[in-house]
C-alpha cells in the first residue's frame, strides 16, 4: 500500500506542469529548413502531376499556393483542441455514463477491497472476525468519536459508552462468539453512522 496522502495526491506545484522546452535557434532553423523543403517537394510533384496531363501553370502561383497551404495546415494545428479522452461517454456536454469502472485501479476500490476480502474471509473461519474486521470497527468508532466528540474509548469511556450506545458498545467490547449476519453488520454501521 502506498503511503501517499490526499494532501498529496490533491496538491498542485509549479513542478508538477509540465513546461515545454523554448526552441532553441537550432530548432528554429531545422524547423522553417523543413517546411522549405516539404514546400518544393510538393511544388515539384504538383509541377510533375500537371505537366503529366499537359497543364501549364506559373511556378510562382503553385509555389505561393503550397506555402499558404503548409502555412494554413500549420495554423490549424496549433489551434486545434486538445484531443477527447480516449474513452467515448454516451452523454452530452461531458457527463460520465454512471456507470463504475470496476477495472480501474482507484482508492474507491482499494477501500473496497480492504472491507471486502475480511469479511469474506469471516465466512470460512469466524475467528478471523475479531481479529481483522472488529479491530477495524473499532478504530473506524474510535475516528469518528475523536473528529465529533473530541473523545475516544480509551481517553473518556463513560462519555464514549454515552455517545455509541450500549449495543453499539457492547459489540466493540466484547467479540462475538460468531460472525454477525449481514443485517447485524448494517445496523451496526449505520449506528457508527449516527455518531
């Protein structure tokens, strides 16, 4: 697991842009030494073309004409937008579909896991219970009494008994002999809810 914070991962440095190199005089002139002679390769094949067909026209109108086509062509990328995300939404003005990515390697899931794989666990050995899912209960009753009460279990515990609730209490407390249904653990969490 990475110990990376949100902080971190939500703060912005001017390291972080990615600043384009300025071009150097160098790549200045291999820069119009191509356009140059991208220019009279296609005069002379346009040139080739239209004499093949038996046209004549002036080479100082088909020059001007390819250098304000390379000149146009070039202007329309550098205004491009930036490209769509490879990834097609099927709503409009840039809505996601709603839907999860299930394959995404994100927290959410990461979170998920961390809940998931425990309590599966519990169902083929239910001491696992007390030793992985009820420390995490614990701490998760813990965090939420210390971010609202100020308090915790162990620094004020008649206070802490006060605010959880004798059942609420009592599970944290004392381990269950077996692992609580479903409906028991969804009772449980929305009376951590409620703190």
């Amino acid at each position: 697991m990475s110990s990376t914070s949100i902080d971190d991962l939500l703060s912005f440095s001017e390291e972080d842009r990615s600043v384009q190199p300025e071009q150097r005089p160098a790549g200045r002139v291999r820069s119009v030494a191509t356009f140059l002679g991208v220019a009279a390769a296609s005069t002379v094949v346009l040139v080739a073309g239209l004499r093949a067909v038996g046209l004549r026209v002036s080479l100082l109108v088909l020059v001007a004409a390819v250098v304000t086509l390379l000149l146009v062509r070039r202007i329309v990328v550098l205004l491009a937008p930036p490209p769509k995300p490879s990834r097609s939404t099927s709503g409009s003005g840039g809505e996601e579909d709603g839907m999860y990515n299930w394959d995404a390697r994100d927290a959410l899931r990461a979170a998920i896991n961390g809940w998931e794989m425990p309590l599966e666990w519990t169902k083929s050995r239910p001491e696992r219970f007390t030793t992985l899912v009820l420390p995490r209960l614990a701490e998760l009753a813990d965090e939420r009494l210390r971010l609202k009460h100020g308090v915790t279990r162990e620094s004020d515990p008649t206070r802490a008994r006060a605010l959880l609730g004798d059942r609420l209490w009592m599970f944290l407390e004392t381990p269950p002999r077996r692992t609580p249904s479903p409906r028991d653990l969804a009772v449980i969490v929305a009376e951590l809810e409620k703190i």
